[in-house]
C-alpha cells in the first residue's frame, strides 16, 4: 500500500468519523427535543434515569454499561446516588419506585 492510498483511506474514515459525530449530535438533539415535550428531565440526573429504568428493566451493571458506553463503575456510582436520593436499599424497591413512577409496565 503506498502513500497515497492510506491518505485515501483515511480521508474515508475522516468522513465516516464526521458523519457518525453529526448523527450522535442529531439524536442527542432529538432525544431532548422529546423529553423537553414530554416533560421528562434534560438535566445532568437524565443519565440516572436511564440507569434507574434499565435496572428496573432487570438489567446488570455491565449490560448498562455497555448499552450507555460507560464503565460499570460509572454505572454502579449512579445506582448508589439514585438509591441514595430515593432512600431505597434494595433493587426490589427501586423496581417498585420505577413500577409506581411509570418508567416501567
């Protein structure tokens, strides 16, 4: 492969890179837009609801963590501060707190 042929490419993965950046900033757009109709919160506690209703939902840590590209770290501090804000111990109450809530059926 010469010179030539890998600017090539990665002029192709330039434009790929850029249109995968337009696509994530037109659905992180579109994703407010929707709770801001909804009445859903856009704060900075969105990504705790996410966790909340993916734990209620049965998911592991891991599984959100891969489904919202963080670290399962990042995952478990999020349960902790979202049981810590709802004063629940367990995730059979946060099920039940997301069950009344309407964040699941």
């Amino acid at each position: 492969m010469n010179l030539d042929e890998l600017r090539k490419q990665l002029d192709q993965l330039d434009q790929q890179l850029l249109q995968l950046v337009a696509a994530r900033q037109s659905t992180s757009r579109e994703i407010a837009r929707v709770k801001r109709a909804t009445g859903v919160p856009t704060r900075d506690y969105g990504r705790e609801r996410e966790v909340l209703q993916m734990l209620a939902e049965g998911k592991t840590n891991k599984e959100i963590a891969v489904v919202l590209n963080l670290s399962v770290y990042t995952v478990d501090a999020h349960r902790g501060r979202i049981m810590e804000k709802l004063n629940v111990h367990s995730i059979n109450e946060l099920v039940r707190f997301a069950v009344r809530n309407g964040l699941i059926d």
